[in-house]
C-alpha cells in the first residue's frame, strides 16, 4: 500500500507540474505599468523549481535528525554516518560543494526548457522532454566510459524516431488551429527544449558520479542541489536577467515586475504555491519509488504522466472551455502524435531492458543498480540507489556485503 501512494503521489504530483507551469505562463495580471499582461516569466518558473528541492533536502533534515538513532537502522551506520560526521573517501563538506556542479547544470536546463514551453503545447513538450534519455546516453559513453550494447542503440534510434515523429505532429497539427503559433516559434521552443536536454544530459552524468562514486544520497542531492541553485538563482542569475537587454521591461527578466504580478494575481499566486508542493512531492515520492521498485519502473509511470497531460488538454478544450489557453485541440495530425508518444515508449523500454528484443545480448545486472541513467533532482531520477536508513521501509536490500 505504501508503493502504491508513492506511485500514486508520483504521477498526480509530476503531472500537476506541468499544468501548473503552463498555467501559470498564460495566466493574465496587472504588471508594474498598470496593464494587465501573461506572466511570461520562465526564469522565475526556474527559480520554482530550485526553491521547491530546497524545501525537500529541509524536509529531508527534520526526518534524519528526528528519526531513531543510526546504530539502530543500519549496523554500520550506512548512510546516516556518511551524512553525519563525513567519514568516507572525501570529506561531506567538499561532498556538499560538488553538488554546485549539477545544481548550475539543472538551474540552465530547466531555463532553457521552461523557455521552450512558451511556445509548445504541454503535451509535446512533456513528450519532447522524454529525449533527454538520448543525450545522457550518449554523455555516459563519452565521459563515463559506459558500453552500450545493441539494444541500448536500438532503442535510442528508436527514440529519436518517436521524436521526430511528435516534432512533425506538433508543426504540421499547428496549422490547423486558428490561434496557433507561428512555425517559427515551434521550431524556436523545440530548439529551446532541445538546449535544454543536452544541459540536462551533463547534469545526470554529475549528479550519477555524486550519487555511485562519492557516495552521497539521492535525497541529500536533492536538498543541496536546490539550495546552490536557488542561491545562484538570487545572486547570479537574476541579478545578470536584470543588467541583460530584453523585452521585459529593458530587462531579460524583470524580478520587480515577476513578484509585482503574483502579488497582483490571487489565481498567479495559488498556482506558484501548487506548484511549491506539488514539485517537491514529486521528487520526493519519485526518489521512493525508484528505491523501492526500480528506474525502469519509473520511467513507464512518468510516460503515463505524459498521456494525463495530453487527455487535460484535450478535456478542458472539448468540455470545459475550447477558447481556454489550458486546453489543446484534437488536428487531423493528433494521430501522428500518439504515434510518436507509442514510438517514444518503446524506445526507451527498449533501452531500459523493459522490453528484450530477441538474439539481442544483454549483460549482466549489478546487485541493487539499475543501468538507466537518469537525476533525481531534475525529477527524471533514474539510478535505483539504496535509500537512506530514515526511510527503511523503501529502501532496496543488499545483495551482498558492500553492494549500492
């Protein structure tokens, strides 16, 4: 039953964040000039993000410092000792300062992608985000000396057919739709989306090598990870998106403006609020279950993610309000979309080993490791590492003496 909330928590919690981004891009509030204008603002949907993981590694804290002692969990000690007092191959602190390094990949990756949504409907960009699996597989070879197999590279082409194949359907579906975007724009959001997954790529093959190599929990990753990404946020960022020409004002970004807006909109500021929760419930529940069950699990889960996006859309446009900019048309080309989404999956349970392809070798399974390589801050966690001893109930037995 406790599995079945986590998935549960997982799905509804990651779905709601992608509604609610989108939402919240479209949602209309008087600006610092008076004029009621669309709070187009993907930096601060960014700062969200981070400020929402910083909030997990808090909630992550009070449950290890308030849970029983470590000695009675774990006879070693496990985790908690690492986490306590550093005792392990570098120190925690130098542990916690390497965290920055994925913490800027994620705070540039989610940038890009949340500027990416202003131009694509939900469901293709929650599809699209699904490519980053080609990205990370290709990095993990090149800087992490990963094989892949044949199967691995079937599935990736796979994947990039199914890619393809939703980009079309988003673009030749468009025209059919009065108040579309130009193609221009879609191809500049996917372009957006795209920058951002090769970003993300690099920031999965940081945090894989902090979580298996220097040995630091998923959970803690993401705490640290949010709290170097919403200082960077307050004191690098914002400050450069306000000295950068743009169209906000003179600013890239105007933070006055931003916060001006959410005061200004009760409907802006519940959304903001939704979204606090609803991002750290997904990391959080996400990080449980690939514990408890495996990263290939997690990733058929977050695909069904992905088609209750599409299925709202397409309720709030035929039965709730087709003028709604949360809802999106069925075109003559939706067909095409499903398809690519089809497609999408099989590739990456053909690369998660989900699904064999016959007289395709496959190698052997390291004890409690899965081989998908995904982040759990980016809320794509895909490496199934033991849990931490606060959280026995979920966490994956040992094999053998010294195995993770």
């Amino acid at each position: 039953m406790l599995i079945a909330f986590y998935v549960s928590c997982m799905i509804i919690s990651g779905t709601v964040n992608t509604i609610t981004t989108k939402m919240q891009f479209t949602t209309m509030s008087i600006n610092i000039d008076g004029v009621e204008a669309p709070f187009t603002k993907p930096w601060f949907a960014t700062f969200n993000m981070l400020l929402a993981m910083a909030f997990v590694g808090v909630v992550d804290k009070c449950v290890r410092t308030y849970s029983p002692s470590p000695k009675t969990l774990s006879p070693d000690g496990g985790y908690q000792k690492l986490a306590a007092d550093g005792n392990g191959v570098m120190p925690y602190k130098k542990k916690v300062l390497l965290v920055s390094i994925p913490a800027a990949f994620d705070l540039l990756a989610t940038g890009f992608c949340c500027m990416g949504m202003l131009f694509l409907p939900a469901s293709i960009w929650q599809m699209l985000k699904g490519g980053s699996i080609i990205f990370c597989a290709i990095f993990s070879v090149a800087f992490l000396k990963r094989k892949l197999y044949g199967f691995h590279w079937l599935g990736l082409i796979t994947c990039v057919l199914g890619l393809a194949t939703v980009g079309m359907s988003s673009v030749l579906g468009n025209s059919d739709q009065p108040n579309a975007e130009s193609q221009t724009d879609l191809f500049f959001g996917m372009g957006l989306l795209v920058l951002g997954q090769v970003v993300q790529a690099a920031q999965l093959i940081a945090e894989e090598w902090l979580m298996k190599d220097v040995d630091l929990p998923g959970m803690q990753i993401i705490g640290w990870e949010g709290i170097w990404g919403t200082a960077m946020m307050l004191f690098v960022v914002y400050p450069l998106l306000f000295i950068c020409p743009g169209k906000d004002h003179g600013h890239a970004e105007d933070v006055v403006d931003t916060f001006t807006m959410v005061y200004n909109s009760t409907a802006l500021f519940g959304l903001v609020l939704l979204y606090l929760f609803s991002c750290g419930s997904f990391n959080a529940s996400g990080i449980a279950v690939t514990g408890a069950l495996s990263a290939t699990h997690r990733m058929m889960m977050d695909a069904s993610r992905t088609s209750v996006i599409w299925v709202f859309g397409l309720t709030v446009h035929y039965h709730v309000d087709p003028d709604s900019p949360y809802g999106e048309a069925w075109t003559s080309y939706s067909w095409l979309q499903f398809v690519g989404f089809l497609i999408l999956v099989l590739g990456q349970a053909v690369y998660g080993e989900i699904f064999r392809v016959p007289g395709m070798a496959v190698p052997p399974k390291t004890p409690g490791v899965d081989r998908m390589y995904c982040s759990p801050g980016s809320a794509a966690l895909m490496i199934s590492s033991p849990l931490p001893p606060a959280y026995p109930e979920l966490a994956v037995p040992e094999k053998s003496p010294g195995a993770r």
